[in-house]
C-alpha cells in the first residue's frame, strides 16, 4: 500500500495540487499495483470506502490524471473507457461477455507494416485490443 505523503507528491510531481478527492481516488488506483478500470468502478470502490464524490468528480479526476500522465486511457467502444494505471507501452485482450481488460505481454506480438505518419507528425503510440469471448 502507497503512504498519503507519497501519493501526495506523485500528484505534486505532475503538477496536480492533491486535494482531499485527488488523494482519496489516487490511492484507491495505485495502492494495488497496475489495474485497469472504469469510471464507474472507481467510483463503487470509492463510495465502497466511505469516499464521497461523484461520479462527475470521478470522471474529472480521471481526465486530469490523464492529462498529467498518471494513467492512460483505453477506449474500448464509443462510450466505453477504462483507465489503465499502466502507462509503458503495452497491449490488450478485452473479453467482451465479461467487460474485463488485461494486459498482453509484448514479447510475441510483432507489428508491421505501419504506414508514414504524415508530414509534420510521428507516430506516438499504436493501440491493440484482442477482442476476446467464449470459445
């Protein structure tokens, strides 16, 4: 488990103040190692732990820890994210039947044929989702 004081200069860090929410949802998020959630579970395990903020707040905190780089944000279908504590580049599987999202690890995934980026940008990050479900 994180102690407060280093949660609180992880978001100093970033240049985010901690306030009492930031500090309350950072550790539910990064006390249990790298984890992938969504907005509305941050805010069950939040409401869960007597933390009283809502789901707006949540969403917000969410964004800003994106933002600072804390997270990265995986979106899954139009309106579906989860938030991966994560932020190395990596991969996922995501079993549709279950709305679960977990890591594939790099060392036999081969990517080619990338096209140019056009003039004046550079590729920074390609996303892959392994869409999975139930033999």
């Amino acid at each position: 488990m994180i102690a407060q004081g280093a949660i609180a200069e992880k978001l100093r860090s970033v240049g985010l103040r901690p306030t009492r929410q930031r500090l309350a949802l950072a550790k539910i998020l990064f006390s249990e190692g790298d984890r992938h959630v969504s907005a509305e579970v941050l805010h069950r395990e939040a409401v869960a732990a007597t933390v009283m903020v809502s789901v707006a707040t949540v969403y917000n905190t969410l964004n800003q820890f994106k933002a600072a780089g804390l997270l990265r944000e995986v979106a899954i279908e139009g309106d579906r994210s989860f938030y991966d504590t994560n932020t190395s580049n990596h991969f996922h599987f995501y079993h549709e039947k279950e709305g679960r999202l977990f890591d594939i690890g790099t060392d036999n995934l081969t990517i080619n044929g990338l096209p140019e980026a056009p003039e004046g940008t550079a590729i920074d990050r390609i996303d892959v989702i392994v869409r999975l479900r139930k033999a």
